[in-house]
C-alpha cells in the first residue's frame, strides 16, 4: 500500500486543455461552456463575431418580404368550379389567372 501511495505522489501535475475557437480569422481562448455554446450554435464559429474582445451573435438578417401570386381577372383565364380557385374547370375568355405583381 505504501507503494501505491509513493507511486500516486511521483505522478506528473495533469495539465489542462485549452478550448479555442476562429472568430473572423483569430484563435481565441474560451471556456469550456464557451466552446460548447459555439459549436451547438446553427453555423458554429460563423455565427459569431468580435466585438473589441467580446464574442457575441452575429445579428440575424431580416429576410425580404416574399412576392405571392394574386388571382387577377384576365382577358383569357380560368373558371373555377364552386368559385374554388384550386379546382379549375375550364380556361375560357374573361376569366382568373395566379399573377405574381412585379416591381
């Protein structure tokens, strides 16, 4: 037993790991709970950036307003039956078409 406990005291120190992640080009070191929070983000390392020596989220970009088709009265078109625009009867004049208004 009194080797065992000569042995435990001549151990080398452990040494810890260091977490570093790549923000915009530089190796920084963090945290582990750091780290973690970083790789679980959607695009990891790109989804944060530098502020002085702060790491924060980059800021999420509004998406543009989406252009839906219009039903709109035409010179040539379509008849629905039961006035139901999904179920098209017959493509005659003076009925609907589905436009998409341009700029």
């Amino acid at each position: 037993m009194n080797e065992l406990l000569k042995a435990l005291a001549n151990l080398p120190p452990v040494e810890k790991k260091i977490h570093t992640v790549t923000i915009q080009g530089k190796t920084i070191e963090v945290s582990l709970g750091k780290k973690l929070e970083i790789m679980k983000a959607t695009n990891g390392e790109d989804a944060f950036m530098l502020d002085g020596d702060k790491i924060i989220l980059k800021p999420v970009e509004k998406k543009t307003k989406r252009r839906l088709p219009i039903l709109k009265k035409d010179k040539t078109g379509g008849h629905f039956h039961n006035g139901d625009p999904f179920w098209l009867e017959t493509i005659a004049e003076e009925g609907y078409i589905w436009q998409t208004e341009s700029e």
